[in-house]
C-alpha cells in the first residue's frame, strides 16, 4: 500500500462521504485531513474497517466508511454498514428503563427484588436495597468487569446470569465504589420486562428504534448472521500480532449490556434526538425528562486531571449508561464499547450539539477515541494533537512487551521443564462456587481445559516447570496467562485461574474435586 499514490489509495479505501452540509462549513480537520489520517491508521493499526459519523445542529453533517467490511475481502464499509456497539448499547437500556419510570410504571429507587421476586446475594442487606438506578450505574460494590468471564459468550441464559451474579461477592462496600458491571444491566433487562411486559428487545425496538428510524439497527447479536452489509469481527492474536477473523460474540444472555448492531447513519438519528431535547424529524420521541434522568450523575468514576496533552479535565461521573465528563471546559457526555471483534466510541458535546460516534472492526485498537478526540479538537478550535501517533506508540510498547513475555513462557515450555508431580495428577475434576465445574485431561504433553458453561472453549495448559503453567485458549479474546497450582504432599488443591483483562480482572480459584 505504501506503493500506491494518494489518489489511488484512497479510491480502494473510502467509501462515499455524506455531506448535509456545505464541505467548506466544516472544521478543516474534517474537511482536509479525514480521509488520510483515516486511511493512515487503518495500515497503522491493522483495522478492515471504520465508520464515522459526525451530527452538528441537528445534522448528519459527516458519514463516512473506510476500508472493508472483511480483511482480505472486497466490500468497503458505508455510513450503514452494520457493527457491533458494544456497551454503547448501555445508553438505550438506561433510557428505556426511565421511559417506564415516566410512563407511571416504575420508580428508579424501586428495588430490585420488587420486580425480581426470587433475586438473590450473598448480603441481604444489599440484596433487599439494591434499587434500579444501582444496577445501572455500576454502583453495587463489584470490581470492574467482575463475572464476566461466566457470562461472556456462555451457554447461560439470562435468568441463569443473574443467579450466578448473586453468588458473587463484592469487592467493595455497596455503593462507595464505581466498578462497571455488565450483569447490572442483564437483572435491568429482566426488571424491564417484568414491569411492562415486554422484553428488553421489544421494549428497544418499539419505543426507540422504530420512531428514530433506526431501521437496520438490531437489537440481538443472533440477528447479525442474516444481516447485509455487516463488518466482520476481527481481533489481532496476543502471541503473534496476527489479525484473525473471529465468529461474532453470541452475548444475548447480557443483551441490555452490549448486544446491539448498528451504523452510523442510524446512530445520528439517536444523537439528533439526544442534542435536540428528544426531538427527531419534529417529534418527541425522548421525553426531555428521561433524557434528564439518564445524565443525572449518579457514581463518582473518580477525579481527573489535566491530561499530558494539555487538555484540562477535571471529574468523570456516571449516570445511566452515560459517562458525563468535563473537557476544556464543556460538559462531554459518552461511552465506549467493545465486544469480539469491534471497540466503538459515542460522544456529544450539547452545548455544542455536537456528536461523534466511531466504530471500528478489530477490538485490538486505539483508534476509535484516537479519531473522536481530534474531531472533538477541531470542533472546539483547540490544536491539532495527532492522538493517534501518541495512542499507537504507547499500544506498540504495550504489546511488544507483552509478546516479548509470552514468547519467553513459550521458550520455557520448549525446555520440556519437569512438574513436581506427574502430569496426569493434575488433570480432574474442578469446581467454582460461582462459575461451577471444569474438566482437565492430559492431552500429550499438555492439559485440555473444557468448561461447563463455555462448551466450545478450550483451554490449554504447557508446563513452565514445577507447578506454573501456561493457560492459553482457542479463541484468543481470553489471553495467555500464566497459572499456578497449590500441591500439598503431592495432591493438588486448587489452581487459579485468569483470563485476558479484555474479559475480566478478578482471578477464579478453581478447587480439585476428583
């Protein structure tokens, strides 16, 4: 590609631009440079595809598609080519869930346990306090990400998340910590349902997209297979750098946390009618007053301060699946997304009526806040910063030293390092108080991991010597981590088990059974 002129390379990477505007009305940013910095980074980073999308006063002022919808295919993204969102989905649950408060159905300090009769934790206190505005703003006292790795891509039904949610224990005291939490947002899709008797999905699709138009937006990832114009999922392999075609993430067990596909042309409908007091095509379609209460901050996130690119901030507040920050000095309301294959960002400044919604199909980049923050800049008439030279030095360091790691625990296992004890002695039966029971077999010189609730997940476990092993795993969204197992008098106890920070923090402590 270095080969090929200016001209030419954009002619095989951009898709048609959408201009409802006058071009010469736009930031020079958007005007001049988009397209090159765009392509620029699609080399840079490895990515197919990306698609941005800008609203300005009430307008589609900018949709654009780069690249293509699969590596190595021919078919270029456009403004409707469908991605996944991720936890930009967040932000329809927490407004559908104040739409049923402003309907007269529900209050958003009703506690959980008045729509979910049968909910339970391990603190009764919690358990009968928890109130919806809790579970939505991630202020329950889990760590961040806490669960996850039961949940992600799981056979668990819904119901079955939140049974395994409330075997978990929290981190931190109930509400005095922010600590992000996807089933939060399952037991809001549950509560939902319950209160007006419809689904999660049905409650999205006929109370938000069908009046905003967004008509090839959809609602469940098992919808995705049938869809046209859909960029694959793509993710770059932790060893190797490689960038690998994944299957699409089947998540709709945490459906009200992340499982919406849209485009940019159907998410400017949605920030038209965030900037506008709820208004889309003339019409109120977000009462001003679920609008309010979904920015309403409700979890402290923490203090920021200003950034090494001189750009001053100063909180970061969460209300109900909007974070509501402050940058130079105007209110920025959004939120990031990523699931398998795709990390997607969504932006508004109000007092600007500005949004910015970016989506991307590898979910091993940067650049989706990297391009949002410079068309931020220029809308704001602050320098040009090129964000993503700085967000691509600092991941190249990253993942160098983390292959550079990987590599050595690979150079150790080519030793054929001995185990304290035999290697079939490991193998058994082993079980999670809240994740439940997996199986290890020899398998040559190797463990086979194969887990109840992921029946299509392998795991892979190469001796470093003594009792440290290697975990790796077939789909390479859950990492390669080291592991350790305790032995005592020659019988093993229990090993702990981690997966790639993508998924989940917190450590599961796996107890031999048999």
């Amino acid at each position: 590609m270095r080969l090929l002129s200016i001209l030419a390379f954009l002619g095989i990477f951009c898709s048609a631009t959408l201009y409802a505007q006058p071009a010469a009305t736009l930031p020079a940013f958007l005007r001049d440079s988009l397209d090159t910095y765009v392509n620029r980074a699609l080399k840079d980073w490895n990515i197919p595809g990306v698609a941005v999308g800008v609203v300005k006063d009430g307008k589609l002022v900018v949709a654009k598609g780069f690249g293509v919808l699969e590596a190595g295919k021919a078919e270029k993204v456009d403004a409707n080519t469908l991605f996944a969102i991720g936890s930009n989905t967040k932000a329809f649950t927490g407004t559908a869930l104040a739409m049923l408060e402003n309907d007269g159905l529900c209050k958003l300090d009703d506690p959980v346990a008045k729509h979910l009769p049968g909910f339970n934790m391990k603190d009764n206190w919690v358990e009968q306090h928890l109130n919806l505005q809790d579970i939505v703003s991630h202020r329950i006292g889990m760590e961040t990400f806490q669960g996850d790795f039961m949940y992600w891509t799981s056979n668990l039904t819904r119901d079955q998340v939140i049974e395994k949610f409330g075997k978990l224990t929290p981190v931190y005291p109930f509400r005095t910590t922010w600590g992000y939490c996807n089933a939060g947002y399952v037991i809001a899709g549950k509560c939902m349902e319950r209160i007006s008797g419809k689904t999660w999905e049905d409650n999205l699709r006929q109370r938000i997209f069908q009046p905003l138009k967004m008509n090839r937006t959809l609602a469940l990832s098992a919808e995705i297979g049938k869809a046209t114009n859909a960029a694959r999922a793509h993710t770059l392999h932790p060893a190797t750098g490689e960038l690998m075609k994944i299957p699409y993430g089947q998540i709709d067990n945490l459906a009200a946390a992340g499982s919406i596909f849209s485009s940019v042309e159907d998410m400017s409908h949605w920030l038209i009618a965030q900037l506008d007091s709820g208004r889309y095509e003339g019409k109120t379609v977000l009462p001003i007053n679920v609008l309010r209460r979904t920015r309403q901050p409700l979890s402290i996130e923490g203090r920021r301060q200003t950034t090494k690119y001189g750009i001053r901030r100063h909180y970061a507040l969460y209300g109900m699946g909007w974070e509501m920050s402050d940058y130079d000095g105007y209110e920025e309301v959004s939120h990031t997304g990523g699931v398998n294959g795709f990390v997607t960002s969504v932006t508004m400044f109000p007092e600007h009526k500005l949004g910015i919604v970016v989506l991307t199909n590898t979910d091993a980049n940067a650049f989706y806040v990297a391009l949002k923050r410079e068309i931020m800049d220029a809308y704001l008439g602050l320098p040009y910063r090129n964000y993503n030279t700085i967000f691509l030095a600092d991941n190249k360091a990253q993942s160098s030293e983390q292959m550079q790691y990987i590599k050595q625990m690979q150079d150790s296992i080519a030793q054929l390092p001995k185990t304290t004890i035999a290697l079939d002695k490991y193998a058994g039966h082993y079980e999670n108080e809240a994740y439940g029971n997996l199986d290890m077999k020899k398998d040559g010189n190797s463990l086979k991991l194969r887990f109840q609730h992921h029946p299509n997940l392998i795991g892979k476990l190469e001796p470093l010597g003594g009792n440290r092993f290697l975990l790796s795993f077939d789909d390479p969204l859950f990492g390669i981590k080291p592991v350790e197992f305790k032995v005592e008098n020659g019988a093993v106890k229990q090993f702990v088990l981690q997966v790639a920070d993508f998924v989940e923090f917190t450590p599961y402590e796996f107890v031999k059974k048999g």
